[in-house]
C-alpha cells in the first residue's frame, strides 16, 4: 500500500512536535520508505518506538541517538534502534542532505545473533564496515522490500522501482512475511564478514590461509592432511608450523571453530540440536553435547534456551 510520506500519520517527516516527540508507526506493521531530507530535518522520540527502526545511508550523512550512544551515519552505513529507548534522528550538522532508506518493523529473533558484535549501547547497533562491494545488492533488497510490502496477494508483487518518496506499509502476512525477508538478507549482507579480524603479525600466509578455510567452513570434513594440501605443504610440517605459530594443533582450532559455530545456529535457527552438531561437523551427537558443554557450561538445549547468557 504505496502513500506518500507526508500522509502517514508518524512517519519520519516533521521535525519536533512538542514533550510528546514524534510519533512512530504502530507495533506489529512493516513501514518503509526512501527519504531525501535537506538540513533542517529532525525526528525526536522521548519515549523511543514500539518497533525496532533500521536505517540504511545512501548519500550524505544523518546523525542518530539512542539514549546514551550516538552515531554518524555515512553512505554504507547501517544502523539499527531497538524499541523501548529514547530516540532521535536528523541530517548531520554541515552535511547537504540525507538520503536514506528506513523501516519499522519487529525484529526476528534470530536477528539478534548477527547484530550483536555491533553493539554500541543502549540499543543501539551500528555497522558501517559492510563490504562496499555489497552495496548494490543491499539497495536492491531494500528496493525489493518496498515492493514486497506493497503485495495484495492476488497479482505479482509490484516491480521493485525507485520509491519516489512513497512510502510502504505491508497489511497482508504474506506482504510482511515478504518484506522481512527481504530485511533479513540485508541485515545478514551488512553483518556477515564485516569487523574482520586483522592478522596476526608474523603469521605465515599458508597458516593464515587455513585459518580462513576452518573458519569459513567449520563443518566441512577438514583434516589435517586436506588442510595441508590445500596450501601445499606436507601433513607433518602442516601441523607442526599450525601449532607453533597459534599455540594449538589444526584439530584443536578446527573443534573450537565448530563449537563456535554451533553456538550461532543455536542462537539464531530453531535447527534440531542433532541438525546442529550436523551442519557444524560433528559426527556424533553425543561427543557434540559433551564437547559443547565442556567449552560453553551448559548442554546445547540449555544454551538455545538462554539464548547464550551463562546458566545461573
């Protein structure tokens, strides 16, 4: 359902109305649109928003606070306000304009997992090392969830074309369903591989290189003799130069890559425990529990149920 931004009631569009603050669209809505704003433009919420608001910067630069934290937000930069917490938002003091894309909506639960790491305070996240070269693919999903929003569910969804300043509200489930999924992909493209560890100094480039391939497949059948070959050099020399630079030998760092990587399935997928010890490379689903609650203090189930927090 495409209106334009100065027809819907709380949108993002006037500047301060008083001790109340702007409004925000309802909870339980998916409410998007794409915004050029001159300076001048401003959005304060004393009370904050029922539903989670996620901004995705195309040019110039906003400013955005929630509760304690502040953040400046440049081309490529993502950032994300849980609801509850004092909020407010406008074009960087200096900056020409800001165009940006923005949406309310409530968060999926696994969400969580991959915002987490971006965690400036108070609620909010912020994530402006995304790869540039995933730009183009973000605008487009976002392009996507504008037209998916707007689905009535009898015809094709509508061609996902520049907004011109509409804005979308998804009524139907099958609209919303849509449109989260496509905030899904955006937010998984912004969080994935961004904030890369920087390399270890001194670390030879083929160790460095196996690290990578443990750690961007841990579930794969690794073994010492595939890693080895893998960077061209012999099994024993492999593990003995694996370990005197890391301080732990390949089948060591491959088990703790697996764990880690099990700890996130559990947090974000509702995948069965022994799906999980599956996809994350463990043959046996009672080694998997043991070893994972050797390294975590608490038995797989547990840990989904408390959502990673220590037990009491």
């Amino acid at each position: 359902m495409p209106v334009r931004a100065d027809e819907l009631p709380g949108a993002a569009e006037h500047g301060d109305t008083g001790d109340c603050g702007d409004p925000a669209p309802p909870p339980g809505l998916v409410v998007l649109g794409h915004f050029d704003q001159p300076p001048g433009y401003g959005v304060n919420r004393p009370h904050g928003s029922a539903s989670w608001l996620f901004t995705w910067t195309t040019a110039g630069r906003g400013r955005l606070w929630q509760g304690g934290a502040r953040t400046s937000a440049g081309v490529g930069h993502l950032v994300v306000l849980a609801p509850g917490v004092p909020h407010g938002y406008a074009v960087e003091p200096g900056a020409r304009h800001w165009r940006f894309w923005w949406a309310h909506c409530q968060a999926r639960p696994s969400w969580a997992a991959w915002l987490r790491p971006y965690d400036a305070g108070d609620g909010m996240y912020v994530v402006t090392s995304a790869p540039p070269g995933v730009h183009g693919r973000v605008g487009a999903a976002f392009r996507r969830m504008h037209a998916d929003a707007r689905w009535t569910g009898t015809e094709a969804p509508p061609d996902a074309a520049p907004p011109d300043g509409q804005v979308a509200v998804a009524h139907g489930s099958a609209a919303r369903e849509l449109a989260l999924c496509a905030l899904e992909e955006i937010v998984l493209l912004t969080t994935a591989g961004a904030r890369p560890t920087a390399p270890r100094p001194g670390l030879d480039a083929r160790i460095r290189r196996a690290q990578e391939l443990i750690e961007a497949d841990p579930g794969a059948p690794h073994t010492v003799r595939s890693l080895a070959g893998s960077v061209a050099l012999s099994p024993s020399r492999f593990a003995h130069l694996f370990s005197r630079q890391l301080g732990q030998s390949p089948m060591r760092a491959l088990r703790e890559a697996r764990l880690r990587h099990a700890a996130r399935l559990l947090e974000s997928t509702d995948l069965p425990v022994e799906r999980v010890a599956a996809a994350s490379g463990f043959v046996s689903p009672f080694h998997f529990n043991r070893a994972f609650r050797e390294r975590y203090g608490a038995p797989p189930g547990a840990y989904r149920t408390t959502g990673g927090d220590p037990p009491a």
